[in-house]
C-alpha cells in the first residue's frame, strides 16, 4: 500500500471531476434506507472515485453522503469524505459527539497509513442544515462539475426519486 501525505489526501477530495455513472432516477431502498450512487473521474480521466448516498427512511435527518478513491495500484478503496447528519453514536458514552449534530469526516493521512479507519475523526458543521444542502456542499467541496444536472440546487431533493419544487 502506498503511503499518503495530508495534502495528497486534501488533493484528491478537492480535485475537479466528472460524473461518468449518474446517480440513478429512482432511489433504491434497502435495510430502512434510500440508497444512491455515482461514478466520478478525476477531469483528466487519471483518478477514478465513487459516490455514495444514504438516507433513512425512518429518520430522514440521518443521512450520508461520501466520497471514495480506487487508486489503480490496488482493487481497495479509501474512503476520503463524508457528509452526515445526526444520528447519535451509541457507541460512544461520552457527549457531546460530533454525530449528533450535522458533521464532516474527512480523511486523515496518519490514521489512512496507520491502518486504522482514516474518517474516525469528525468535526461538527455548520455549512449545511438539511440533505439537500448536504449534497450540495459535497459536490463543491470535492469538486464535481455539473452536479446540478442531478441535484437541482433550487429543487427540494426527495431521496425516492421524485424532486419536488421547494416549498410546494
């Protein structure tokens, strides 16, 4: 395995791409959540990443997008960001915990070389308030072009499938 520098890490969550496997019309649903995916490259083809959203469906302020990396040296990926909601730690016994408010895990190089989950560290946001605003502070912090296209920003999201103009 390679080894990663924090700037390389910041590099490869900040670097433009495009999307080359959209987000499907319709959500799936699957274990009480909605469930999305894309497909991302670097804008010169060089890096590949993927995608992920989440949502439950129970409690739709528990919700989760992130970002992979597939670097091309090995079939494993590194989580490199995630945009989440609340949704309390049970694991945790200490308060108060980044998880029970809206939150950003981001990478870090120490934890990714050290074997360890490299997004175990989060820090309490306030850049966004809802999933939509999420997805939307996701795709300019990591660089997506035209994510627009699939996640109208004047359009209320709703994760089954069916955007819905805000506030009707």
């Amino acid at each position: 395995m390679s080894e990663y520098t924090q700037a390389d890490l910041d590099r490869l969550i900040e670097v433009p791409k495009v999307i080359t496997d959209p987000p499907k019309k319709v959500w799936g649903e699957e274990q009480g959540h909605f469930r999305n995916d894309m497909q991302l490259t670097s804008e010169d083809g060089s890096e590949v990443f993927s995608v992920f959203l989440r949502k439950n469906r129970d409690f739709p302020e528990n919700f989760s997008v992130g970002l992979y990396y597939w670097p091309k040296e090995s079939g494993r990926d590194i989580p490199l960001l995630r945009c989440n909601g609340p949704h309390g730690d049970i694991n945790r016994v200490r308060l108060p915990s980044p998880h029970f408010e809206y939150h950003i895990h981001r990478a870090d190089a120490e934890l990714l070389n050290a074997g360890q989950d490299p997004l175990a560290h989060s820090r309490v946001t306030s850049e966004y308030s809802s999933d939509r605003d999420a997805v939307v502070h996701f795709s300019r912090l990591t660089g997506v072009k035209d994510f627009e296209r699939y996640f109208p920003v004047n359009v209320q999201l709703d994760f089954t499938g069916s955007p819905s103009k805000e506030g009707a």
